[in-house]
C-alpha cells in the first residue's frame, strides 16, 4: 500500500474540523433531503485535524468531489434556499452580530471599551480592552476619524474644527454606499468597506443565467468582494495601499498595529435554470459546470493597489487546509496586516475549506465559529430559525494570535445550540464559557432552551468540564455577558429572565439567582463590581414590546439579583439594542448615551416625523438621571437623517456622530459647544 504523503505548509499547524455550510440539497421535485457531509479519509477524524492538500489538482479534485455531492437543481442552495433568504440570513447572523489582552488565567477585565480615562477620551465599545474593533468613527485623543458616504474624514477635537477629508471612490464606484468601518493606529487609518456580500455565499439559482467559460458568470474576472483602504493620517489623508478580495468580510480584530481579518468566499460558479428540464437533468448540469470549472473558480484572489499600479494575485494551494468533513461550498480567510507598514501586503493568508460566522478575540487567541442554522428543510419562514436537531450544532475553533505573524491553529470543538452573538463566549481562568439555545422558540408549542458550557482552553484541546441546561424553557437568549466568575444570561418570550450563573467552579457550573420582570435586555454592561446596565425593550405580559428601556440591576447578590431602576421611552428603539458599539458608558461621569428613535404615541401627533437623537442619562446610585437628547435633525438635509448613530468622549466634551455632522456638547451641562458638518 502506497503511504499517503501530505504536504503541511509552515503557514498552518494541523487539527480542526470546519463544516462548510449549506448542506441541503433538493433530489427531486420540491422536497429537499439532507446529505452528509463528504468524508475524507485522509483526515483523521479524531482530533480535529486540519491537512493541506498534496497539490493544486488534489485540491481541486477533492474540492469538486465534495461540491459535486452537494448541488442541487437549484445550485448550492438545493432549492430549500432562496437568494433573498440567503441574504437575510447572513445579516441575522453577524447582527446583534466586534497592547495584548490579559493570558488565560488572569482575571475578567471588565467591559471592553477601548479607552484612556487618564487621558481623557472614550473609545469603541469592545468585547475585550486592549481587542479593538471596526468601527464608523475612531479617536485616540489628538483627532476623530469617521467615514460616511465613501468619504473619510478627519476632526480636531481641541479647535472642534474638520482637518481633513478624503474622496475613498472615484466616479459611480459602489464602495461609496456599501457599509463601511474603521481601524485606527498611530497616524494610519485602515477603512474596511464591506461591498456587497455577493462572493461570500455558495452560489444560488439565479433564474435565466447564463455561465460563462469554466461555468462562472460572464463578469468574473472581476474580484468581487471587500476592499481595505490603508489610509495616512499624518498631514492632509492620502490613500497609501487598497487590498480587494473576493468574498465577504465577516469581522476584524485589532491588537497594536496588528490587525486580523476574517473574510468567507465561495466557489465563482454560476448555475442556469431551465424550466424545461427535470430536477435530475438540472443536477446533472451542475455536476457538468462543477467538473468543467478549474482552480481558478475556487480559490480567493486579491489585488493590492500601491501607487497607481495594481497587482493581481491569488491564495495559492500550499495555503489551502481540509478538515475531515467538508462540503466544498465555503471557505474562510484568515488575513493579517501591519498598520505600521507603508503599506498592505498579501495578507500571509490560512484559508480552510470551511464556514464562519462569529468572530471572538482575547488578543492572545482568536475563535471563529459556525453553526448550522441554515442547514434545514423548508427554509426559514416556517421554522423559526430552527434547524433539525441534528444541525442544532455550532463549531468553535481557537487559533493563537499572540505574535503577529498567521494565526496557528490551536482546538476545536462543537456544542449544541446556536450563539447570539460573540457577547456568547468568553475566556477567563484557562477555560472558555459559552451560550447556546436550541429548539424552536416560535408558535404554541416552542421547545426551546437555552444552556452554558464550560470549556477547558489549554491551547491543545477544549474539553467539556460542565454544563448548566434548561434556561428559558419556551424561550431564546436575547443578551449574554460574562463578568469574571459569573455568566448573566437573558432569555425572553413573555417576560425577561435574568439568570445569574456561577462559574468559579469549572466541573460544578450552577444557577444562582433569577429575575423575571417585564420585556429584555438585549445588550448588558457592567456598570462597577456590582451593577449591571441592560438596554432593550419593554413588553406587555404576552411578549408585545413597547419600547426601548434601560434598566439598571444590582447584582451585588447572586442569588438574589434585582432591578433598581428602569428609564422607559415609549414607542423608541435604538440602534444600541442590536450593536453594542452603539453603547457608550463614561465611567468618570456615570454617563450613558445611547442613539434613540421614538414615534409619536398620541392621536394628534400621529403623522409626525420621529424623533431622533442620543439619549444621555446619568447612572445615580438608585437609578437613573435624565441629562438630555442631543439632536442632529434640524441639520439634517434632503439626502440625510441626522439620525445620531454614535458617541464619544474627549477631554470633557460630549461627541455624536450622525451622517450629517459632529457635535460637540459641555459634558458638566449639556450645552452645545461646536458642530462640524459632514459635506
């Protein structure tokens, strides 16, 4: 017998096992059947190992086999997904879908706001401090950086004058409206514009298309995906370097000048669909487009622009890494850039054929995760969002990031249930907690329950050592956090559970204390050692929400958590409930601002436009102060909202941030102290 031979490059370390996603496929007729994933027997299945392939014709052979098994009439979509559904579900998922971090064994550091209360200016509302994340506004004191509408700008907060602005995009070039966010470093500025999601997913019937040579779409020499533009901030801001690639961005983290970038990609094929045909004669025809197609079609590519002139590349096969089971449909990119650079580079690439949706990072070590709530018959309309338990499932997999060079992969495990949000993991004391429902949480008869489980994160394996089940039954996590020792956990349906979940010990995880009032948190902040801030909605007692509320809990005792004070806005919402970048809390000031849209609630007033600002309260030892509603509407124009998306402190003033402009207000009395319009 021929011993198989398996080229490990330096790049990758091997273990692992990424599931790729979409794994339904339609037979015949409208009925779809799940098929398993390919197994390949050169990976061993124990141990999660990752392997590279022996060649570029390895890869592809293999990568085509697995895809082969998977496409349906419809494409990669097997007909139980549609392309608008795609999409939406994407959003779902990365929605509400951020100097080194502490190693594991130190103590919780508390909220990750990126700040220098020394120095006297917040910044992005993190996970972990020290961890940034993109955002769409950046200060480190001396200036504010944001972007809007493709165009980059710069504000000197001592004279609350603009200091410069950049044109990203020439023309009708589309970046100019995609979404896009910030990194910043000393005098670089590392804009991530996110344009368009179309190479990210497996690709999906779209109905009289037509493919081109090697079965991809007419235009696809084009790369399609995100684009990374280094910019200079250290006289009038200048484009240093662009970074295109195909795909889409699932999230970045930001350690010192180091940043890493998590970016899917699928394979570039394009399917036809012809009425006239059988289901079994339209597979056949994309099993034909998936045989015709070469390496070009599967792997990502780049270009990088420096200077005027554009070079082309592409991840090259010695990058590329195969779990044991894989569908061939998704891949992930893990990239890795300098801000300190003159410019970006290849990004030293580790892609494995694989998925990933949530990004969480403690500096030292990053974890990406997959679940498979797309894995389901009958799409999402019917099903709530919830899959066969047998997909009930979510893959973590935890990579060293503690030098600057590609990520090594370290574990992988899989746990029941779907996260919420990367808010649903946390490393602390050597093992990693993490926050899962499983189970149908919509209808009469919802069996849903949520469940946290601890894991040992010693670098070479994450072992199960306990579990606590049964939160929430009927219901589905709206907010996690995790606070040294203790979980809080805020599952809702009806009425809003807080649990509070002790974790000291690893083997022994117990319940302690719950707190049922009316409607949820959705996002949770620390507040000092025995508060917390959620941020949510109010309800009636059948679940029907009602607005936003801020509610402050004293969880001083465990076993006994409580609510000290509610502030309720009527008909409001705000973008904090989904996106914690949104939340700003000022320690020094037991300041919370947070971006607020409220309707009209009475007769005479329906009709009215919204009102639309940033909330400010001041945290009291019993509740909350109202300080006021800073406003950017009277500026707004024809083309503008003013609508107040974030907030910042610097050197005792106030800062939002709208598409419109930046304004400045006195942080002792509220009042308006400068505005910079955006144009």
């Amino acid at each position: 017998m021929t011993r198989r031979r398996f080229v490990r490059p330096t790049t990758v370390i091997a273990g692992c096992a990424l599931v790729g996603t979409l794994a339904l496929v339609a037979a015949s007729g409208t009925t779809p059947t799940a098929r398993t994933l390919t197994r390949d027997p050169g990976v061993p299945a124990a141990g999660w190992q990752l392997v590279a392939f022996d060649s570029c014709a390895d890869a592809l052979t293999r990568l085509k086999s697995a895809a082969k098994a998977y496409v349906g009439p419809w494409g990669f979509g097997g007909g139980a997904v549609s392309l608008s559904d795609a999409v939406a579900a994407g959003s779902a998922q990365r929605a509400a879908a951020p100097g080194a971090a502490p190693p594991a064994g130190a103590g919780a550091p508390g909220p990750g706001t990126a700040s220098d209360t020394a120095s006297g200016y917040s910044g992005t509302n993190t996970h972990e401090v020290g961890v940034d994340e993109p955002d769409l506004v950046k200060t480190d004191g001396r200036r504010i950086v944001t972007v809007s509408g493709g165009v980059l700008y710069v504000v000197d907060p001592a004279t609350r004058q603009r200091t410069g602005r950049l044109e990203l995009f020439t023309g009708d070039d589309p970046g100019r409206w995609s979404e896009s966010n910030l990194l910043l470093h000393g005098d670089r500025a590392l804009v991530l514009v996110r344009d368009g999601w179309g190479g990210g997913m497996p690709a999906i019937r779209r109905p009289g298309s037509v493919p081109g040579p090697d079965g991809m779409p007419p235009a696809s020499d084009a790369v399609a995906g995100p684009r990374l533009i280094l910019v200079d901030l250290a006289g009038p801001p200048r484009v240093l370097a662009q970074y295109h690639t195909d795909g889409s961005l699932v999230d970045a983290r930001q350690v010192g000048a180091t940043v890493r970038i998590v970016v899917r990609s699928a394979p570039r094929l394009s399917f036809p669909y012809k009425e006239s045909d059988t289901d079994a004669q339209r597979i056949e025809t994309n099993q034909d487009i998936i045989d015709a197609s070469t390496a070009q079609s599967w792997l990502p590519r780049y270009e990088i622009t420096t200077g005027g002139t554009t070079r082309a590349g592409q991840v090259g096969c010695e990058r590329l890494v195969r779990p044991a089971s894989y569908s061939g449909t998704s891949m992930v990119t893990l990239l890795s850039f300098d801000l300190g650079a003159a410019t970006l580079n290849e990004g030293d690439p580790l892609t494995v054929v694989a998925d990933g949706d949530t990004v969480y990072s403690t500096g030292a070590r990053l974890y990406l995760t997959n679940d498979q709530r797309w894995q389901m018959p009958g799409g999402w309309s019917d099903r709530g969002f919830a899959p066969q338990p047998r997909d009930e499932t979510t893959e973590i997999y935890q990579f060293d990031t503690s030098g600057t060079g590609t990520p090594r992969y370290l574990a992988a495990t899989t746990v029941p249930g779907w996260l919420i949000n990367q808010y649903a993991l946390s490393e602390w004391d050597g093992h990693l907690r993490v926050a899962t429902t499983t189970g149908q949480s919509r209808g009469t008869d919802a069996q849903s329950s949520s469940a946290v489980y601890v894991l040992r994160a010693d670098g070479r394996a994450l072992t199960e050592t306990g579990r606590v089940t049964g939160l929430g039954k009927g219901e589905r996590i709206y907010a996690v956090r995790f606070v040294a020792g203790t979980g809080y956990v805020v599952t809702f349906r009806q009425t809003d559970p807080l649990y509070t979940v002790d974790l000291t010990r690893p083997a022994a995880p117990r319940v302690v204390g719950e707190l049922k009032i009316s409607g949820y948190s959705a996002y949770l902040h620390p507040v000092d050692g025995n508060r917390l801030l959620g941020i949510g909605q109010e309800a009636t007692d059948q679940g029907r929400t009602q607005g936003t509320q801020l509610s402050l809990f004293d969880v001083s005792d465990p076993a006994r958590p409580n609510r000290l004070a509610q502030h309720h806005v009527r008909q409001g919402n705000s973008e904090a409930e989904h996106d914690p970048h949104a939340f700003l809390y000022w320690p020094a000031d037991r300041l919370v601002v947070v971006p607020l849209t409220a309707y009209e609630s009475t007769r005479a007033e329906v009709g009215r436009s919204p009102t639309q600002g940033a909330l400010a309260l001041r945290v009291t030892e019993g509740g909350f102060t109202q300080l006021g509603l800073v406003e950017h509407t009277r500026e707004a124009g024809s083309e503008k909202t003013g609508m107040i998306r974030r907030s910042l402190v610097v050197n005792g003033v106030l800062w939002t941030v709208s598409d419109v402009g930046l304004k400045a207000n006195q942080l002792s009395t509220m009042d308006a102290a400068g505005w910079v319009e955006l144009s």
